[in-house]
C-alpha cells in the first residue's frame, strides 16, 4: 500500500527548510563578500564592473530571498499560534532590512560563519540523500544526468585551469608574452610550481571516475538522479573551491618575480567561485524535494495475504482465501 512520506518537507519539517534557506543565504551572501575583496586586484575596469554585478545578484540572492524565507519557515515550525505566524511575517520582512542596513551582509565575518553554515548544509544533504536513496528513476535520465554534470565540471575545470596558467598570468605581467613569463619564473630557486596542475589533473581524474561509478551504480540500480545531481553539484562546488588554494603557489611566485599583489589579475576564480557557492546551495535546497511514497512492506503483506485463515468471499474456503466448491453428496 502506497503511504505519503510521513515526513513531508513543508509540512513536518518547516524548521528543517528553514535551516537550509538559512545555511544557504549565509554561504551566498559569505562568497559574494569574499569575491568583493578580490575586486581591487582587477585591473580591467569592465571585469570589475561585471563580477561587481553577479556578486550583488548573489548577494540580493542570499539576503533579500533566501534569508526571509527561511526566517519565515523556522519560526512557524511545528504547529504555530496566530501571534507566531504574525511573528514570522514580521521577521521575514524586517530581517533583511535590518541585515543591509548594519552593515552585516557586507562583513568579513560572514566568511567564517559560511564553514558553519557549510558543515550543516553537508549534513542535511546526507539526510536528504539517505530520504531520497530509493527514489525511482526514469529509464535513461541517470546518464544525461551524469553527462551533463561531468561535462560542466569538466569545463570548470578547463577555466580554472586556463586562469591559472595563462589568463592570470598574462594579466599580471601584460609586458611580456607567456613563454617569456615562464622563462623567468623557471629561471628561479625550484622551478615553476606544479600545484595548478595538480588541481587540473586530479579534479578532472575524480570527475571522470565518479562519472563512471555513477554509470555503474545506476545500471546495478544502486545510483539514482537525485544522487547523481547532488553529487554532481557538490562535485562543482569542491572543484571551485579547491581551484583558490591550487593558484595560491604561483601567485606568490609572480608577485615576489614581477612586483605587485598576490591576488588574481584574473576574473575568472571569482566567477566561478559564484558558480560554486550556487551549487552547493542549490544542492542543500535540493533535498528539500519530497522523496518518492515510501511503501509499507507489512502492510502489503497482509493485503497480498488477503484471506489469511478466514474464509474467502464465498463463505467457505481452504485455509488460504480460495473459494472451495461443496462436495456432492450421494445419497
């Protein structure tokens, strides 16, 4: 017998919505500061102009949309009175306000509350995963899936690769050509780092082996869509991340060589960190999605096993609901 999930997620677990809405405006609002701090390193006036843009989207995104909703659904979790649902409708107006006007979505805080707000959106996606884990899947939606996911981590990491070897690079020391910037930097104690290739080599490894376990899994009916996109976004998100740390090496070799800060010249790791952080929150809100009718074993065991010892709906029966015709008698 099919059942609803006893669990819905607005219904049951208004406060659970509510923490990931949280998590995710913090992680938003955490990554449009940080790639504000990156702004001054740019020396193009119109790429300064358009990461400016897309970090205020993610801004707008994380104060004005994701932090009154989620206001509003943790203070009417449960069953609440009339005066807690004014109460939410109150504090999800004023919050945001309150929020841009201190000064608090633009602060450097909100980078270390967003490795908070990042432990607990990775622990709701594990519960919503384990939710979700016998969720059916349409014939042939889990390879498109995985095939669009692994190409556009793929192509992540092609960008990456490319702002970290030759975008960057070439923005930070525009007098020179690329061979004649390595030349220098190979000319110097230990060579050019290696890290950035490192990064690209490994990310693209880890992305095509999850490809092929996913491909896998889901042939032995193990792997579903709703697991791979969340892998997948949280594949993105880790590759984007991890792709500040990989150029760390080589900026501080051109600044130390060539003069100069040891940030990025390059807009393009602080596009892709937006990317980034909009992936692992997409991924948090993902598991907010109702998981598939969970089926009650028992009580379709009793339902197929209809008659059990009783007698079928003749009247008269064999011990197992099937009807038996009386026996003639011979007089």
């Amino acid at each position: 017998m099919a059942r609803m999930p006893r669990r819905s997620p607005f219904a049951g677990r208004h406060a659970r919505a509510g923490i990931s809405f949280l998590a995710a405006a913090v992680i938003l609002a955490a990554t449009s500061v940080s790639v504000d701090l990156a702004l001054l390193t740019f020396p193009s006036e119109q790429w300064r102009a358009i990461v400016a843009a897309a970090s205020q989207a993610m801004e707008f995104a994380g104060v004005w949309v994701a932090l009154p909703v989620g206001t509003a659904l943790l203070l009417t979790a449960g069953e609440p009175a009339a005066w807690r649902r004014a109460l939410a409708v109150a504090a999800a107006v004023a919050t945001p306000i309150v929020v841009q006007l201190s000064g608090a979505a633009r602060s450097p805080f909100l980078i270390l509350l967003a490795l908070a707000a990042a432990v607990i959106g990775y622990a709701l996606i594990v519960f919503g995963v384990a939710e979700h884990r016998r969720d059916p899947s349409p014939p042939g939606r889990v390879p498109v899936a995985v095939a669009v996911l692994a190409t556009a981590n793929l192509l992540v990491i092609a960008l990456g690769a490319l702002h970290l070897l030759l975008w960057n690079p070439l923005a930070r020391v525009p007098a020179l050509d690329m061979g004649q910037i390595y030349l220098v930097l190979g000319s110097g104690p230990g060579g050019v780092d290696a890290t950035p290739a490192v990064w690209a080599f490994g990310a693209a490894f880890v992305t095509i082996a999850a490809a092929v376990a996913a491909l896998v899994g889901a042939a032995r009916g193990l792997v579903n869509t709703h697991l791979v996109v969340t892998c997948g976004l949280l594949l993105i998100h880790a590759t984007s991340f991890f792709l500040w740390g990989a150029g760390i090496g080589l900026g501080e070799q051109l600044a130390s060589t060539f003069g100069g800060p040891i940030g990025d010249a390059s807009p393009v790791a602080s596009l892709l960190a937006l990317v980034g952080a909009a992936c692992l929150a997409g991924a948090i809100l993902m598991q907010l999605l109702p998981a598939a009718p969970a089926v009650d074993d028992e009580a379709d065991a009793a339902e197929q096993d209809w008659g059990g010892e009783e007698d079928g709906p003749s009247g008269s029966g064999d011990g197992h609901g099937v009807p038996v015709a009386p026996a003639s008698v011979t007089p």
